[in-house]
C-alpha cells in the first residue's frame, strides 16, 4: 500500500507523575491513579512503544526539581529512549536528569519565562536532546486561535501559542510538543487545528498529545503532520493496545517502527 505519510510515525506511551505513581487526568485536573512508573515502562517497552514520555506534572507548580530517583529507575528499565520533563530550569537541571538517565529532556514553563534558555540547552546537549513542550487552550482573541499555558496549564499567559512556536523553532530544537488543554484527557480526538498549525511553524518533530480516544485519532493525527505520537490514558487503561495500534496504522498506509 502506499504510504500516506513519508516520515516514520514513532508511538510514545506518557507517564505523567505525582507523588511517584503514574497519574492521569482530564484537562489537566481530576487526577487518578495509573500505576507504577518502572511496572508502566517495562509493560510498554515490552508492548512494543518506540519511545517513552516521564512528565514530572507538579514539579513547576511545586517549585522543586525534577524527581531524579524515579528517573533512574525508569532508566533501569526502559529499553527505548525516554523524555523527562517538569522541574527543569536550567541547563544545570537538565543536565542532572540527562545524568540520571534520561535520553531528551523537556522543558516548558521555564523556556517560556527565559526563552534563551533553550538556545544554551540546545548547545549544551544537541537539538535531538531537546524538545519544548507547549500546553495551549483554544482563544480565538488570538491570531492563531490558541493561547499558550504555563505551571502545568495553569497559568494563562495571553500570548499566541503558534507565534511561540514560531520562536521556538528559531532556536533549532529537536521536537515540538503541543499538547491541546482543550482536548488533554477527553478522548474526543486530538486538536488537529493545532497540529497542523504547529507542523508549519517549525522543522522540528512534532509531538501530538492531548485527546486520542481512538484508533482512527492517532491515524488523522499523523495525517496532521504529527511524527511521534503520545498518549496515556488509552494505553494505560487497556482502551487501546501498542501492537494493536501498529497493525491498525501499517493498514491505513502508515510507515511505523
């Protein structure tokens, strides 16, 4: 069959974090429980994930860093490469989670208050080791539509998330993580508007997280221009099954790992 997308889609099961268990909410409230984060990395490193998320989700609002510990467990079990994020500052901090194990590190909050930051980031460990996470919120006050949030989608910032995107790319990241506060959790779909928006404001790899529900979300997330594509709660509730999704992608002309 031809293939419908000329990139190789990459699959990334996320493990969000609180008090060291997997957790997932809707919208980004409502937390519960999902798991042990070194049990979820192994189950899906098994499963078949081309790459896992470790989203420390408390960790800005919480003003601590990064929870190295469970970094270097997850990195004694993982078999695929794996990105942290949540409590990373710095170049310093980031580097301490690098160390621990990670193989890329994600910043958000922090690279929007210091946006030079991403730029010592990228110098100091190279493009593919740094993606910038964006959480937006459907504001049709701005240009593109969307609005960028901060602190774990908190904290509304009134700026244009598509122009931030623009300016991320600038610094010449590895990855671009949009993540639709609009659509997180929900299973209605992702937010293709933003994808696609955010797929021709940069070079980089786009991440699509917020909002799969089913299999034919992944399939017009790719068709979006998404490369790698994230999800928790399908996964970590057995909705939808990492070896199920391939096949299901393979046969709608998708080139997957």
């Amino acid at each position: 069959m031809t293939q419908t997308n000329a990139k190789t889609i990459k699959i990334m099961p996320c493990l969000d974090m609180q008090n060291g268990r997997v957790v997932k909410g809707v919208q980004f409230v409502d937390i519960r429980d999902a798991g042990d984060p070194v049990e979820c990395c192994r189950a899906y490193c098994e499963a078949g994930a081309d790459l896992l998320a470790l989203l420390d989700i408390t960790a800005t609002v919480e003003g601590r860093a990064t929870m190295l510990d469970v970094v270097r467990k997850v990195a004694a079990a993982a078999t695929v490469p794996f990105t942290v994020g949540g409590g990373i500052r710095d170049v310093a901090s980031a580097a301490e989670v690098l160390e621990a194990g990670a193989d890329t590190i994600s910043v958000s909050s922090a690279a929007f208050r210091n946006p030079e930051v991403i730029g010592e980031m990228v110098k100091a460990f190279g493009p593919a080791r740094v993606t910038v996470a964006v959480d937006a919120a459907v504001n049709p006050a701005l240009p593109s539509g969307y609005e960028v949030f901060i602190d774990g989608g908190r904290t509304a910032t009134g700026a244009d998330a598509i122009e931030w995107v623009k300016r991320i790319d600038g610094y010449g990241v590895g990855a671009v993580l949009p993540t639709s506060k609009t659509t997180d959790g929900v299973k209605t779909g992702f937010d293709l508007p933003l994808i696609r928006k955010t797929r021709a404001a940069t070079s980089a790899e786009v991440v699509a997280s917020g909002g799969a529900g089913t299999l034919d979300h992944f399939y017009e997330a790719a068709q979006a221009g998404a490369t790698i594509l994230l999800a928790a709660s399908v996964f970590h509730f057995q909705i939808i099954s990492i070896p199920e999704l391939k096949t299901y992608l393979k046969g709608r002309g998708i080139a997957v790992v």
